[in-house]
C-alpha cells in the first residue's frame, strides 16, 4: 500500500472544497444558522463520507486535526469527533494514535469484520529489542507481519527487567489488526511465555513459534483458541491445530545424492540435542546450569531430517548404520568432543562426508579434519546467506511465517475446516564451482 499524503495547503484545499464553503456561501450561512450539536454532524458526516467514496479525498489523506476541523466548519469539536468516529466505524477513514485521522485504503479491509482484533505470536525465547532481527523466530514473525501488510520496524519493544514477561506490538490501525508477540521472561528458562499471559491478553488466534514443550501445549489448547504450531512437528495435537513445519525431505535427499556422485560412500548423518528446560519458573539460571547437566534431548527437527537422510541413503544404495547415527549439543566443549570421537575412528569407518542438522555442524567438523589434514565434506540447514565450507540446505523461516498467518486467518473463517499439516520444503542448490565447470 503505497501511502499518499497531502499536504497541509492542499488539503485545506479538499476540505473547503467539499464542504462547499469556498464557493458556495450559503451553505456557510446555513451552517452557521443551525443550532450547534448533534444536529450538525450527519450532515458533516454524509459530506465526508461523498467525497472519500467518490475519491476527492484519496486514501492516505490525513485529515486536519478535530479542533482545526471543527473550527474551519464553524461546528463544536464533538461534532466532529462524532462524525469522524462514525466513519472509522464504517471503515472509512483510520484514527491513529497519536498521529491523526486518515482516509482508509479499499485494499485493506478489517482483519475480523465489525471489530478489532488481536492475535498473540508466542516465542519460546525472550522478546527483547537485542533478539528482534537475528532471531529465527523473528524471522518467522516478520513473515507472518508482512502477510498481513504490517511493517515489521514499526513495532513497539519496550524495555523490561529480568523477572518481566517480554513482548512486542505492532498494528495495522485500518485493518483493525493488533498483533501482540509474547516470550519468557530475560531471566527464565522455560521455553514459553507464562500461561497466565497469554489468558490475559484477550487474543482471537495464536501462533506458536518453535515451542516443544508437550504439557504447555496441551494447556494452551485447552483455552479453546484457533492455534497454529510452527516448528513442531507433532502428531500428539494433530486434531486440535493446524501445523507448520519445515520439510527436509527432497533437499536432504538431494544433498546426500549429491555426496554419493562425488564417490563418496561412508556417510555420517549429525543429529542436534538441546537442554532440557527449567521446570518452573523460580528455578534461578545457576540453579537451571546444574539442572540441566546430563539432561539433553533431540531436537524434534532432527528426527525428520534424520529420516530424510536415510531414505536418500536407501535410495543410493549406501548403508546407514546406527553407528554412523550421532548426535551432538551445539555449544564449543561438546562440538570439541564430538570432533575428537569422528576423527579417533579408524580408517574405513572414519566419515568421509557428514549430513547434518545445521550447516554450523558440518562447517565446525570440516574445519576440525583439515586441521588433521583430513578431507570430509558436509551438508547441513541454514536460513540467509551463507558463505561457510558447508553446503547449505536452505530455510525459508519468513515462509513459514506466511504460511502460519494464512492458516490462521482461513481458520477464523472457517472454524470447522479440517486441521492441516504443512510442510515448507527446504532447498538444496549445486555449488557454484560445479555449475560452472558443467558443459
């Protein structure tokens, strides 16, 4: 929506014009001759309303201010005020906080019809203006923003202590539409926003962002709100909301075919493993540090991309056994220690080529053989530009966001349409150097 304004002489300008008071006295005078009140505003109201539909005042026309309004028109401000509330009512024209009123666009009708909305964007993180643009999950939420034509810079973070409930707003003051991003707290390790936050913040919809925790979910369900999950696939709430996950499938295949016509056969696939979370919000990090020694899982998306290399490796026909299966935490120490287990294996079973979770994986291995002097090769996901030794199966998260907004809003539509599971296919593309040296 491009958003044109007028300025301040030309506007004067329409106003006059519509009201006809600059060439037409009379109408001036009878103004003035009625009594001053409600009597007044449906016809204030009626000749607005005729010169928006009928596009003297285009859309992103800022309206004088009601004093000068009502000045300029010879009426009290209520007058104004009533008329002006009335055609925000009507979807006519957009009072913005703070800003002013405006004509509204055609092209961007209530996002619910008659009312105002809201919808909460749950994070398993914080949200904190430090996170916001570096953050997968924003990533996500900026795609689900831009489906609904909101500018994702022209949010609200505000700054919160610790122990504070961290989130974010933006709005879409002609759509009626506020979207409302809540996390954890800075200080908690829970890996969701407390239950009691999302209960207050009267949402119609919501969308989960990245939010494994099975029991949490199950009570944020049982609040009865249309939900969509992403990056969760889960088949324990496939009956109660609609999923977004990222599919691995084809580019998986595709990275590990390409590995096996480089003549490369012992292939190593790396899952990832994350901490457990605190189990309650009092736990204190240095409390949570001890908790969670010793207490890793596999990270859901694993599991697929799992399944998706040994598909590609049945497809090859290449062998997959468990002991070319591993899984590794991402912090240094760990990568450190799984590095010198893959490099201590003896020649034969050592990997020539490793498929991994994430291209960090593969780029932190490949950089750790050649620091022995030994060739490995590794594929492994990533989102954005990537520029490391690996070869990158690429995430789409603003995608994932589009296509969770879309669900979303088709099930406030349709609230007893089936649920769906989607899938957003990641994308494996041939390094540069062999598509050039092709034919």
């Amino acid at each position: 929506m491009q958003n044109r304004l007028i300025n301040y002489i030309e506007l004067t300008k329409h106003c006059d014009n519509f009201l006809g008071m600059e060439k037409n006295p009379r109408s001036r005078a009878r103004l003035r001759r009625r009594p001053r009140g409600g009597a007044k505003y449906p016809q204030v109201r009626a000749q607005i309303r005729e010169q928006i539909v009928g596009g003297a005042l285009p859309p992103g026309t800022r309206l004088p201010g009601e004093t000068e309004f009502a000045k300029r028109l010879n009426v009290n401000r209520m007058t104004v005020s009533r008329a002006l509330q009335d055609l925000a009512a009507e979807g006519l024209v957009v009072q913005r906080r703070g800003s002013g009123t405006y004509v509204a666009d055609p092209q961007a009708p209530p996002f619910l019809p008659g009312r105002n909305a809201r919808i909460g964007v749950l994070w398993w993180t914080s949200v904190l203006p430090g996170d916001v643009a570096s953050r997968f999950v924003w990533n996500i939420t900026q795609g689900v923003l831009e489906a609904w034509q909101i500018a994702p810079a022209s949010g609200n973070l505000p700054p919160r202590g610790p122990e504070e409930v961290t989130h974010g707003v933006w709005r879409h003051e002609a759509r009626r539409l506020e979207v409302q991003c809540v996390g954890e707290s800075w200080a908690s390790k829970e890996r969701h926003p407390p239950l009691e936050a999302v209960r207050a913040g009267g949402f119609d919809g919501l969308i989960t962002l990245g939010i494994v925790e099975e029991d949490w979910l199950d009570e944020l369900l049982n609040l009865d709100l249309p939900t969509v999950i992403v990056d969760f696939p889960n088949e324990r709430f496939g009956e109660r909301a609609d999923h977004v996950f990222v599919d691995p499938l084809n580019a998986y295949r595709a990275g590990v075919r390409h590995l096996a016509d480089r003549g490369l056969r012992n292939i190593h696939f790396v899952g990832s493993l994350q901490w457990e979370p605190a189990p309650n919000v009092e736990m204190s990090h240095a409390e949570w540090k001890r908790f969670r020694d010793g207490r890793t899982r596999v990270e859901p998306d694993s599991f697929l991309r799992l399944s998706a290399y040994r598909q590609a490796m049945d497809a090859c026909g290449l062998a997959a056994p468990e002991s070319r299966v591993h899984f590794c935490e991402s912090n240094v120490t760990a990568r450190n220690e799984f590095a010198r287990k893959l490099l201590a294996l003896p020649d034969g079973e050592r990997p020539e080529a490793v498929v991994c979770h994430a291209a960090n994986q593969a780029e932190y291995l490949i950089e750790a053989f050649a620091a022995r002097g030994l060739p490995l090769e590794g594929v492994g996901a990533t989102e954005g530009e990537y520029l490391g030794a690996a070869l990158p199966l690429k995430v789409d998260p603003q995608r994932l966001g589009a296509t969770a907004a879309s669900l979303l809003y088709w099930r406030l539509q349709q609230p007893d349409r089936p649920y769906l599971n989607v899938g957003e296919r990641m994308t494996f593309e041939a390094p540069v150097r062999e598509l050039i040296s092709k034919p």
